[in-house]
C-alpha cells in the first residue's frame, strides 16, 4: 500500500518507483525461493492454492441472492496474484511468500466486554456458522477495485456468540503474530500484529462480513486464510485478514496504518470518490484484471445499507 520511504509519500501510485526497488535482497531471494518452491510442485501453475484445506469439503456454499454487482467478477488468477499482506510483504506478488501461513491448528479469541470469552477452533467455528456466498466490491485506497464471491457468515453471528456487555463500543481485530514464518514481521518499524477496529454498530450492519472462503473455495492463504474481515463500504485496509483474536472494548482500537501515518489512514474509513487521500485521488478506480476505469461511488456504492450509521456523527473524519 505504501512505503515508509517519505519520497514517495506525494506522488501517485503511476509515478511512484515500484514497491520492489525497496526490496531488499535478502526479501527478494526469500520470495524467489518460495516460487520456486511452488513451480516445483506444480502448485504455481494453478489459480488455485487451497488444496490441503481441511474445510475444502464445505464449498460451494449457497449464494445470497441479495447482494449484487454492478460489473462483471473479477478474473480468479488476477486477484489471487496481486494482494496487500504486509506481513509476506510489501509489493503485491505475495501468493508464494504467502503459502508459509500455516493454517491449522487455527484459533480465534473472542475476550474483553463480552459475557462468553471463548477460544474457537476455526473449524468449530465453520461447523456453527451459517456459510454463505455474497458477491462484494472491495475499493482499496490505493484506487484500484476488484469483484468477488466470498464465502462465509455474518460478522452479527460472532457478536451474537460472544454476547457483548453493555458498555462495549468497538471490536478490535488482530492478526497472528509470527515473524519465524511472516518475513515483513521481521521489520520491527512497522507496529505488529496488524490490528483493525470496527464500531459495534458497524460490526452488527448486514453488509459486515467474515470471509472463510473465495471463489467457492476455502480462502487462498494470501487473501488472509482462514478468516478475515469484509466490510465492503471502507477501503480495503480495514478488512483485516488471517484473524486470531477480537476483543470487545469501550476504547476505540487504533489500527495498523493509523499508527503509522495518522495523517493519511484514520478509524473509520468510509469509500468517498470527493474525499482524496494525500497520494491517491479517490474519483475513480481501475478494475483489477482489466484496463477499464470506473467512477467511484460514495460508500462504494453500499449508501443505502449503511449511511445510517454516520448520520449524525459530527466532528469526525469519516472519509480517511
Ligand atoms: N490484513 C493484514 N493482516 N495485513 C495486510 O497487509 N492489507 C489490507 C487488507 N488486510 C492487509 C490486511 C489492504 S491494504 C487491503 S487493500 C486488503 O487487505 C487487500 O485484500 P486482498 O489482497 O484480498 O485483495
């Protein structure tokens, strides 16, 4: 998404010198390592990197009907192979990096104002959960967009299993924390784990969404395997992945990016095409796969679901 080389921090993404140059070699044998790894077993010339996930046998899973798009989906191969995961990385070519996630045993955490602090097996979570397909637009702030079907269950459903006490506001999401396998871990700049937070009452709203699966599979590691967030009316940074724990809490969360540029990335996040980022007009987006360029809409086209929310918030920044 970004760097933290102060140089690029006012050019647009097209004049910006490649995330890659940044690299440093030490990076860059470790990724090519991990492709070759790949190509030798024949997984790298597949869309596909999910193979050995024990939920395999659960998808497809029955699509919701009553979330739709407005452009065609986005190709499979494009958004598995161009992917934000600071913690494989900080260019976009994180599938191989990203296959060292080791998904199983996997646990999340629910703790803090909540009336059942529970430690859930990923795989009892998938069994109790009502699965589902929805089909999202998902906006990041670096203007590019894609469309897919993810699989998975409503974000209300996990509230309503960990029974949050009155007084709890926020729900504060973290990712797991391993830098023996997540080589960007290693880089002790950024504020690890990668945390992300939501309003309780954002977190409750129809659209807000745990994905565990894409494209009716499983998730692929680098879309954030076994479960992430998906809350399709804010840029993409706020859909945390490979999630391990979230908290319920009176204390608004402070995430990942706004830690490290408050100036840039704040709590809330909402798509607005009139309100530019400091290095990214936010007008339009390019459609991940393709060459075209669409308008962007307010919220990203998800108002109607959820203006509410903002309705009579005064005072804050809901647009960075
Ligand atoms: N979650 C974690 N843990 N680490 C990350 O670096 N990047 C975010 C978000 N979730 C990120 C993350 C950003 S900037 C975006 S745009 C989306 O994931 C990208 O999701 P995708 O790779 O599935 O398209």
């Amino acid at each position: 998404m970004k760097t933290l080389t102060k140089r690029s921090w006012e050019i647009p993404e097209s004049e910006a010198t490649p995330e890659h140059v940044f690299l440093n070699r030490r990076q860059i044998l470790a990724g090519l390592a991990g492709a070759g790894a790949l190509m030798g077993s024949g997984l790298g010339m597949r869309p596909a990197f999910a193979e050995e996930d024990p939920s395999a046998g659960l998808y497809p899973v029955e699509r919701n009907s009553a979330f739709t798009l407005d452009r065609p989906l986005t190709d499979e191969d494009a958004a598995s192979k161009y992917n934000n995961f600071y913690e494989f990385g900080s260019h976009k070519q994180i599938w191989p990096a990203a296959q060292a996630l080791k998904i199983r045993p996997w646990t999340v955490e629910l703790d803090g104002m909540i009336d059942s602090p529970q430690t859930v097996d990923i795989d009892d979570l998938l069994a109790k959960m009502p699965l589902e397909e929805r089909l999202y637009r998902h906006r990041c702030v670096e203007a590019w967009s894609m469309a897919v079907p993810w699989s998975g269950f409503p974000l209300a459903e996990l509230v309503k299993l960990a029974g949050p006490q009155t007084g709890a506001k926020y729900l504060r999401f973290e990712t797991f924390h391993d830098p023996s396998i997540a080589s960007g871990q290693k880089q002790s700049w950024y504020p690890w784990p990668y945390v992300e937070g939501l309003t309780l009452a954002e977190a409750t709203n129809e659209l807000a969404f745990m994905a565990t699966g894409i494209y009716g599979k499983p998730l692929a590691k680098q879309f954030g395997a076994p479960v992430r967030l998906v809350v399709p009316w804010k840029y993409g940074f706020k859909c945390i992945k490979s999630v391990v724990r979230i908290s319920f809490t009176d204390q608004r969360p402070v995430s990942f990016w706004e830690e490290i540029q408050p100036k840039e990335y704040g709590f809330w996040a909402n798509v607005n095409p009139s309100v530019p980022h400091r290095r990214w007009p936010q007008a339009s987006e390019r459609l991940l796969g393709t060459d075209e360029r669409r308008n962007t809409l307010l919220f990203n086209g998800y108002e109607e679901q959820v203006a509410d929310l903002y309705k009579n918030m005064t005072g804050e920044l809901l647009y960075m």
